[in-house]
C-alpha cells in the first residue's frame, strides 16, 4: 500500500532500486545468476516505477509499466534508445528465467547488463531531478 507524499514515493523507489542494484554483484559472486537477473529487472522496475509516480502516470502490472515508460519517456526520446532496449531486454530475460524449466544465464551475459542498468537508473534519477 503506497503511503505518504508523492515525493515519498519516488524516493523510496529510487533507494530500492540502488539497494537493489547493489545486491546484483554478491549474487553474481556467489554463482546465483537467475537470482541476478531477477533483481537486474527489479532494481530497472523500482527507477521506472519511480519515474512514472513521479509523473503522475499509474499503471497496475509490469506490462503496464513497460508500455506507459515506452510510450512517455522513450518514443519521445527522453530515455535513450539504448536504456529502452536494456529495459525491454531484461524484462524478456527475466520472464524467461522466472518462469522457463532449465533457464541458465551465463556469468559473462550477466554482467553484462550491469553497466546498462546503471545508465537507465543514472537517465532516471537525473529526469526526476530536473522536474
């Protein structure tokens, strides 16, 4: 149950989404790769979810929250292209590994998506700051 102030909200989001990201390295080290591809995804959804509350956009499933960030911050080129694919990448990697029997993720591919979930959550936390 959301409580609180708008401004609550979004900042609450935003700090779990770096708590988040920070859990992503010791799952990596610890050989829990579908475990960090889970958590990859959810720290890029707690920044999404931040920045769509902090716009006063409300969705009610992932889907939602995917097409809303589309359609308001990517098509019109306020998030780069390039977070835009990450975050509609780790979605699908994240279904895949929630929900598909035998679905092992690569340390190499991984880590790879570290570098470009902190540059959508460095794109967002900059958006909201400037609003």
């Amino acid at each position: 149950m959301k409580t609180g102030s708008k401004s609550d909200i979004v900042n609450y989001r935003l700090a779990r989404a770096n708590e988040t990201l920070n859990e992503i390295e010791f799952l990596i080290r610890q050989g829990y790769l579908n475990n960090a591809v889970n958590r990859l995804y959810y720290a890029s959804f707690y920044a999404v979810v931040a920045l769509l509350t902090q716009y006063d956009i409300n969705t009610k499933t992932h889907n939602g929250t995917r097409q809303m960030f589309g359609l308001h911050f990517i098509q019109p080129g306020i998030i780069s292209k390039a977070s835009g694919s990450f975050y509609r990448d780790i979605f699908d990697k994240r279904q895949t590994g929630d929900y598909e029997d035998f679905i092992v993720f690569e340390e190499d591919e991984v880590k790879s998506f570290l570098l470009p979930a902190r540059n959508l959550l460095k794109e967002i936390e900059q958006i909201i700051a400037n609003k």
